[in-house]
C-alpha cells in the first residue's frame, strides 16, 4: 500500500508499535513511568495536514472502520505528527469500556461502518508521540516524548484524550486494583530513559490474573492438523443453559498430542444431549454464547470444532470476564476430577464492581 501522501512527514507508514512483555509484579523505581493498560485496539495515527490515517498494530489501515475519529482528530492534534495509542469504545451504559463493540467495527460493509460510527462511537487514547513537524522523536528518551506529547495533546477534547499517567508506584498500585470494573486488564510499565524500540518488548505489563473451573464442552484440532489447538470451555448460568466463555490454547506439542488420548473417550456419542449439539441454529440460542461464530479478522480461518460429553472439569486462569467471556490469556493449569459439571457456574467467578468511563478518564496521575 502506497502512503506517498504522507511523505512529507518525517516518518511513514509502516511503522511497528513498541511491544510489552508480562512480569509479575509492578516494577518500582525513579526510572518508571505508569500507564493504565487499555482495552482496546492499538493504532498508530500519522497526521499531515488535511490528510490523516490510522494503522493497526499488524501495520494495517484502521481508517476506513473509524471515521467517526477522523474529525476530532483533525481539531485536536497537530498538522503534522505521528501519535501512538489506543483506540477504545465507552459501555453504552457508561461503565467503563466495550471491547465485544469494539470487535463488531471491523466490517466489510460500508452502511454497517457507518451506522455503527454513530450507534457506538469511539474513542483514541494518545500515549506516546513519534514525530512532530518535521521532528524524528523517536530516538528521543520517553521523559522528552511525553513532553511534547502532552503539549501537541494540550487542546484535546472528547473523544480523544491525553492517556492519564503517573510517575508514582503508588498510583499504579491503585490503578491496577480500582480500574479493572472498567474493563482494563492492568497496568503498563515504561522506562523514562527508553528511545521509541518498534516492534520489541522494551514496555512491562502486570494483568489481572483469576481462576475459573469450566466445563470442557469440546476442542478444535490445531491449525497444523497435528493435536488439540484449544478447550472449549463453558459455564452455567443461573437457568442452567451453558455458555461458551472462551477457549485455552497454546499448548506444547507434547500436550496437543496427550490431550487426543485424554478426550477421545469422550466423543462416543458426545451429541447425544449435549448443550451446543444445535449450535448452528441461531435462533435455538439466541441468547447464549456458542462457540462456531464466523472471524472478522480471518474469514479463512477454521472454527470448526468437536465436540465430547460434558463430562471434564478443568481450572483456567484467566484475566477478566466481560460479556459473560473470558478476556486476556485463558490459561489452562490443571484438570479438575474433584469437580462436577454442575458446579461450573458464573456465581464461582470474583468479578470486579464496575468503574464509570468519566472516572477512568479523569484519573489523576499524581
């Protein structure tokens, strides 16, 4: 794809966002710098003049699917820059962010565009600024970029926001823990003295991490052929329907292969009153989560999956729950034989009290 509209800018499009890598506990000392960890889609916007375009972390244009963003963003940033952050959507009941609507933007057809534009509209986080006129910063140490970041940022308005940030443990500490009824699953670490590292793990993320026993419903076979990819897990509600919450994969080779063995008896006769048997008729569960929903992002890919008796137990980790699924690293830790099906409901879970979208936005990064 061609960006020679963008060449007068002292970079262009493609460019890699900087990446994070997980740790336990939030890191302390002068050289930090805090972040709340957004739920939601990172973009990078590249600015010159009248013309403005919006790259995805895969280097993908973004623009066409948010054109709601493309006039506030005109009235809040420079004629020229290069700004990082994060695209998000409020709770249409204002608590917080919407990731399930966020996913429903990305769409081929041009009137869903746009009818989804004004039925929820979104909103862009800045974070971190590369370029500004006709400046390089990305070899800048970050305490310079957030400088300038906060100056190019100083007459923003709703919907787009200056990313609140604190140089204090203590406010992440709080951050991390009050946030998460808002939808964020933690808080991000960057050093002060770090240049801009495209596409390399220099950031540090702490999530939210809980766990879960589940019903396993059934699996698909990994992409190689070879093995079990992933568990399709479920819970049940309180009118005993079971939903499908979401998967755990990335299993070791060695895995794949002993989870085959361990399922297989389980697929005699699996249809035979098994929850999601008609899964495939929409109208038979209109209002439960099923697994077998086609992809926005690969409309290639095989979700194809086979079922077993709902018979196996087994306990996940998992970051936070929204929309009645899963969301952020489901991890399997072991199988549960102590357990029954019957047990798996949502009441087991600790979810966090909600967190109004004003607040999050407003947070004071002291």
């Amino acid at each position: 794809m061609s960006h020679s509209y963008l060449m007068t800018l002292p970079i262009s499009p493609p460019i890699s966002p900087m990446l994070s890598k997980a740790v336990a506990e939030i890191p302390v000392g002068a050289e930090w710098h805090y972040e709340p960890k957004w739920d939601g889609f990172r973009c990078i916007v590249f600015r010159d003049g009248d013309t403005i375009e919006l790259a995805s972390r895969n280097e993908k244009p973004f623009t066409r699917y948010f054109p709601e963003l493309l006039g506030p963003l005109a009235a809040s940033l420079p004629q020229r820059c290069v700004v990082d952050g994060e695209i998000i959507i409020a709770s249409a009941d204002g608590n917080g962010l919407d990731f399930d609507a966020l996913l429903q933007r990305i769409h081929p057809a041009e009137s869903r565009v746009r009818r989804l534009a004004t039925e929820t509209p979104a909103s862009f986080v800045a974070f971190d600024i590369l370029a500004l006129g006709d400046r390089d910063l990305m070899h800048q140490p970050l305490s310079e970029r957030l400088v300038h970041l906060a100056a190019a940022l100083e007459g923003a308005a709703p919907p787009i926001y200056l990313c609140p940030s604190s140089r204090r443990v203590e406010t992440a500490r709080d951050w991390f823990t009050r946030f998460e009824g808002a939808g964020l699953d933690g808080v991000i670490g960057k050093r002060l003295g770090d240049v801009y590292t495209p596409d390399k793990r220099t950031l540090v993320k702490i999530k939210h991490s809980r766990t879960a026993e589940c019903v396993v419903a059934g699996y698909r076979i990994h992409k190689d052929g070879k093995g079990v990819g992933s568990l399709l897990l479920g819970l049940y509600d309180d009118e005993g329907q079971l939903h499908h919450v979401g998967v755990t994969a990335a299993f070791t080779v060695k895995f794949r292969a002993e989870l085959v063995d361990e399922l297989a008896p389980l697929r005699d006769d699996a249809l035979t009153g098994h929850p999601w048997a008609d899964w495939a008729n929409a109208m038979a569960h209109a209002d439960a989560r099923l697994p077998g929903a086609g992809s926005r992002w690969n409309a290639g890919k095989d979700l194809s999956w086979v079922p077993v008796r709902v018979e196996r137990v087994v306990e996940v980790t998992f970051g936070q729950l929204q929309n009645g699924r899963f969301r952020h690293g489901v991890q399997f830790q072991r199988w549960r034989p102590d357990r029954i099906p019957a047990s798996c409901t949502y009441d087991q879970l600790d979810v966090a009290a909600p967190v109004a979208f004003e607040e999050l936005m407003s947070a004071d990064g002291a």
